[in-house]
C-alpha cells in the first residue's frame, strides 16, 4: 500500500513539474500585468471575488493581486479620471495557466453557478480555454494546458486551432472553487499591435522569443523552451489603431522573466537596435511597440 501511494505522489509531483517547466526562470516567459484602472472597487471585486485572487500589496492608488502562495499575477494602478476609448493597440488578452485541467473544469462549474458571463470557450489542441471580459473591458483568457505530449507538429510550427471545447467532461471536473489555485502562473500574453513586422523584430530578434507559428499574415506566435506561446500578437483589429494614452484604463506594463545568464546578450542586442531602455539593479526597462513598458527581471 504505502509503495502504491508513493507512486501515485510521484505521479502528481512529475505533472507539476511538467507544467512548470515552462514558467520558471530558466525560461524567458510574462510573470505579471499592470492595468490602469479607473473603478477599484469593481475591478478588487471581480478579481478577488469572481476570479478568486488574493490582495497582495495595496497602497493609496496601487494594488497588486495574485496566488494566495504569494505569486503576484495582476497589478492595478487606480486613476479616477480614466475614460475608456475603443479600438487601441496594447491588451488583447492575458491568460492565467491552471495547474491542471480538473481546476478548469471546477472553474467553469463555479462560473455557472455564480451566473458569471462567459466571453468564449475553445479547445486550441495544445489547451482548453475559457474567455472572460473583467469590468473595464480587459480579456482575460483562463486556461488549461494538455500535456506536451499530446501537442502536434506541421511544417509551419506548433499545431493550434479554435474548435468547440469538451464542455460536458470539462464540467465532470467536480470541486469546490474558493480560490485561483496556487499554482497558477501567467501563461501567455497576447496583443493587439499595428505591425506583425515590427512585433517579430522587438520579441523575437532582440528580446529572443523564438518563432511558434506563423497564424496567417496578421497574428504570430512566440515562445521560449518549446512551449507552444509566451506571448502572441494580431492586427485583427486593423493596422492603424491609435495606442493606450494617458487617463485611458488597460494594460500599461508587463513584466517578463528574463533568465540572468541572458543579460548580456539582452543588453548588447538593445544597444545594436538603438532602442531606449534603463538597466536596473534588477533587470531591463523599454517600452514594447504599443508603448508599454516592460521590466525584463531576473530577480
Ligand atoms: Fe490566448
């Protein structure tokens, strides 16, 4: 019995190791968003009570959320006189990676018992996806990955698609949902941006992400470890959309894990691409092609 039970911890040990494989810092990949925001208090509502985070740090106008664990997933930074606009580059969904799919399935069981809209739902043959709109219009992705050995292959890169999600065994998944669990991580980053050229020549040829897939000539994939996509970028919205200003709620930073024996190659690509950034004691500073900052840290 007791070697039984050690197998089966193996087991779960091996599955949790697996999905971090690609969110730890050996692998360049988001660790966090900062949105501004112009209703705290709907926005505290909706993250600590729909999507179950916890207040990690709060100050007059600063608010950061994540796992109970301490992973900070969401930082919020409040201006009153924010007005919304539509049609801006920068955000078009980040995207919290559940520790498994039986914690995606509990998730949508919660989210129709609380009569919480669903934006989408879609498998994409490399995970299973559930798509949320928070109050202040930013996406919000929640997602599930298969395990790696189920992904596919072509010719052009990672095989993902959209088609209908499994939602009768998805809501087999039976639990109790009191909290986001405390192995979620931010698994991807996906925006809206006015030039897939100028995208792929700031994430992949300066900053390193390689190359996933090629979806069409308007969105890209990129990743760091074989992972199917860190970070992804469309102009599904047009080519010529103004970005995020001053007074206007959304995504205005993001942080990214830079491995620290990268650096250097970091640095010399930047001063080569005559690109603005700080070096700090704990990272890189630059702004992406929408005008959002990025900390590239390896703390
Ligand atoms: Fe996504």
């Amino acid at each position: 019995m007791t070697c039984v039970v050690a197998y089966f911890k193996m087991l779960v040990i091996t599955k949790e190791f697996d999905m971090m494989n690609y969110h730890n810092k050996n692998i360049m990949h988001i660790k966090n968003v900062t949105l501004r925001v112009r209703d705290i208090e709907k926005m505290l509502d909706f993250y600590a009570n729909v999507i179950g985070m916890k207040i990690l740090e709060q100050t007059a106008n600063y608010y950061s959320l994540g796992t109970e664990s301490g992973r900070i997933l969401v930082k919020m930074v409040v201006d009153e006189k924010a007005e919304k606009a539509a049609r801006k580059t920068g955000l078009f969904h980040f995207a919290l990676l559940l520790p498994s799919r039986h914690d995606l399935g509990v998730f949508l069981n919660y989210l129709i018992a609380i009569d919480y809209p669903l934006a989408g739902a879609s498998d994409h043959d490399v995970s299973e996806a559930l798509y949320l709109v928070d109050p202040e219009g930013n996406g919000i992705e929640v997602y599930a990955d298969l395990p790696n050995e189920k992904w596919k292959y072509t010719r052009d890169g990672i095989y993902m698609t959209t088609v209908a999600i499994d939602h009768v065994s998805l809501l087999e998944e039976i639990g109790d949902y009191e909290k986001i669990p405390d192995d979620t991580v931010m698994g991807h980053l996906h925006l809206r941006v006015n030039s897939i050229n100028r995208a792929n020549a700031l994430f992949v040829e300066i900053l390193g992400f390689q190359k996933s897939l090629d979806y069409g000539p308007s969105a890209s994939f990129v990743s760091d470890g074989k992972y199917h996509h860190h970070l992804a970028y469309n102009t599904w919205n047009g080519t010529a959309n103004p970005d995020l200003e001053d007074h206007q709620p959304g995504l205005i930073a993001y942080e990214i894990n830079l491995p620290v024996d990268r650096e250097n190659d970091l640095v010399e690509s930047l001063d080569k691409s005559k690109i603005v950034y700080t070096k700090e004691i704990d990272g890189v500073r630059l702004k992406d092609i929408n005008g959002v900052e990025i900390t590239l840290s390896y703390l």
